[in-house]
C-alpha cells in the first residue's frame, strides 16, 4: 500500500533511507540520507523523525542498515549482531514502545533465518519492513473510520502535538479521524495546541492540516482550559505512545493536563492508537518509563535565543501518562474501545500479557 500522498516522512528505495526532518517543518521540506544505524538513531533521538508507529518504521529501517554493513557471517554471529542492534537502537527513544516492538520483530526475523546467508536474511528483513510498512497504511484507515463516527458535521475539535502523516507511514493516528470526517463530507474545525518545548503542533500538525485543507486554529497551550470554558470544544482527540494493559497511556506532555480539563467540562476525550502502541506486559501507567529531554529545549527558543537565565533548574519530560479513567474510549484499528477498559482490552486482544504482537489485531 501507498504512504499517503501529501505527507511523506521517510523514502526507503534502491538501497538508500530517506528520513524528513521535521524539526526543518514548516519553513523547510529537507530530508536527510541515512547510511548507517547511528544516523537513524541520531535522527530519532534529534527528534527530526517522531511520532510512535513512525518511529518503529525508522527503527527497523536503521536495523535493516545495520545489518546491511556487516561483512558476511551466518549463525550465532548474525544472532548477536542483531541482538546488538535491537539494544542500541531502542535506546533511542525509551517511552515509544512501537520502537521496541518493531525491533523485536526484526530480531526474530533474524534468529528465525540465522542458519540461510546474510543476503537471504537481508531479504527476508526487507520483506518484514514492507509488512510493518503496509500494516501501518491500512491501521491508518481503520482507525480514521471508527473515529470518524465519533465527530458529527459542524464538531469543533482539539488535538495536541502530531499525530498525523508526519508521524505514521499513512494517515496518522488521531489526525487519520480528522481526514476521513473531511472526506466523509463533514465539517469540522480543529484547534490544534502548539506543544511547547519543541513546537510539533504549530510547526507539524498546522502545517499538516492546512495541506489537506482542514480548517486550523493554532493556540497555545495555555489557551486549552479557556477555550473548553467557551464552549468552543465539542471532543479531544490525542495520539499515544505507550498504552498500558488497563488503558492509562502515555502521550506528549500537556495531554494529561488536556484530559483533566476535558473531564472538568464535560468534553469527550478520545485516545486515538494501534494495537502495536499497547504494552501488555505493563498493569498501569506507573511503569511506563517517560524520557527526560535536554533543558535547553526550554531554556531557549528553539535552541537559538535564550529566554530564561543561565542559572535556571529545568524540568523537562517528554511525555506525561494520561490515566485511564479520563479517557472517553481508546480507537484502534479493531475498533473502538470502552471503559472498563483493563476487560474490555483484554476481550478484543486476547490476555497475551507481555507478548504484544501485532499479529493479535489481524
């Protein structure tokens, strides 16, 4: 299946990976050659790729590279060679389990084809990435249906961070509900956050949505809670990157704050994810590891003009974890689910603690 043609954030062909760098959005489309697994592990940790099922593409992408470089080898040695892989790229970006996941499932590609030749591993890698690719495109879709019977014609919606084209190999997450109301022929307006430090819902999902013509209002995230007292929100639809067994999630930081403003004002909370995104092996969100991120991200203006001093402590994490009991209903491409979610979770994806396959959502 095809990437979806008016956002395209990796190039993978004729041998060569191809990654946007979001963090040049909006004023420049650049993208950057990636040659080795380090370069992949930069462009991640840099965050000029994110978003979770973008991240696992990239990371089997970088694993692929990797084990491209090696000089020969078969049994044991492609084994450890792959073990070695899975463990430096994953350190990448630890709160995004779709990264871990896809790594897994490169790994096992490896383990299951150790005793066949390096090139015959190779392309049985390939084919995996083309699997994972294709599986992303049509989860894209399905989440887009099921949410988009959630938005009525004329609803005002609200979204933080991007979780869009930008950061899938399809439609997008949340965004994906927002494409198929559009397509569906329905009107909507979307207040898009503009997620400090780094800016992804002014500097992505703005973009993102004026590209496909969707009508975009950019707030600060300050702005939130003023304008659900406005009654000018009717739903809030978020992305994820780690789900835990009981459907407390983990998400850019600020949607907890959105989820407890929601609640406050009566607004349905919607957390928009694939079944690669839940992490069975986690009872709640307590366990789900948040990434601390460099302080000059808030320090300073984009890492160019200081706007605090020198002196200042700074706190910064990545992601914040959304309790379950905030959330309306979690949407996936098997459809969408309800509280009491740690049931009704294990109901539509089978108990599989600690397994996290995706093969269970086929």
């Amino acid at each position: 299946m095809k990437q979806n043609s008016k956002v395209i954030p990796f190039l993978w062909k004729e041998g060569r990976v191809r990654l946007l760098d979001q963090t040049r959005l909006p004023n420049e489309v650049v993208y950057v050659d990636c040659r080795r697994a380090r370069d992949v592990w930069l462009a991640i940790r840099k965050l000029k790729v994110r978003g979770a099922p973008l991240l696992g593409i990239a990371a089997a992408l970088g694993f692929w590279l990797g084990f491209k470089s090696l000089r020969g080898g078969r049994g044991d040695d492609l084994i450890r060679e792959a073990r070695r892989l899975r463990a430096y790229l994953v350190s990448s970006r630890p709160t995004a389990v779709n990264v871990a996941w896809a790594l897994r499932q490169m790994e096992e590609v490896v383990v299951h084809n150790a005793h066949l030749s390096k090139d015959r591993v190779l392309a049985a890698l390939e084919k995996k990435i083309k699997e994972i690719i294709d599986d992303d495109v049509r989860m894209c879709l399905r989440m887009g249906e099921h949410g988009a019977q959630l938005v009525r014609d004329g609803a005002r919606l609200l979204t933080v961070c991007n979780a869009g084209g930008l950061a899938t190999s399809g439609g997008g997450t949340a965004l994906s509900v927002f494409y198929r109301a559009q397509k569906d022929g329905k009107k909507i307006w979307v207040t898009a956050c503009e997620t400090r430090p780094l800016l992804q819902g002014a500097r992505l999902t703005a973009w993102e949505l004026a590209q496909a013509k969707i009508d975009v209002t950019l707030i600060c995230d300050n702005m939130a809670a003023d304008l659900m007292r406005r009654r000018a929100v009717d739903a809030v639809f978020v992305g994820a990157d780690r789900i835990a067994a009981n459907g407390d999630f983990a998400n850019k930081i600020g949607t907890y704050m959105l989820a407890v403003c929601a609640r406050h004002h009566g607004i349905p909370f919607y957390c928009v994810a694939p079944f690669s995104t839940f992490d069975m092996s986690l009872s709640d969100g307590r366990a789900i590891p948040i990434e601390e991120r460099d302080p000059a991200e808030v320090t300073s203006l984009y890492f160019r003009r200081p706007i605090a001093p020198p002196s200042a402590r700074v706190f910064n994490p990545a992601f914040d974890v959304t309790p379950h009991a905030l959330v309306t209903a979690i949407i996936t491409e098997k459809g969408v689910i309800r509280p009491p979610f740690g049931k009704n979770i294990r109901s539509l994806y089978g108990s599989g603690a600690g397994k996290n396959k995706r093969d269970r959502a086929r």
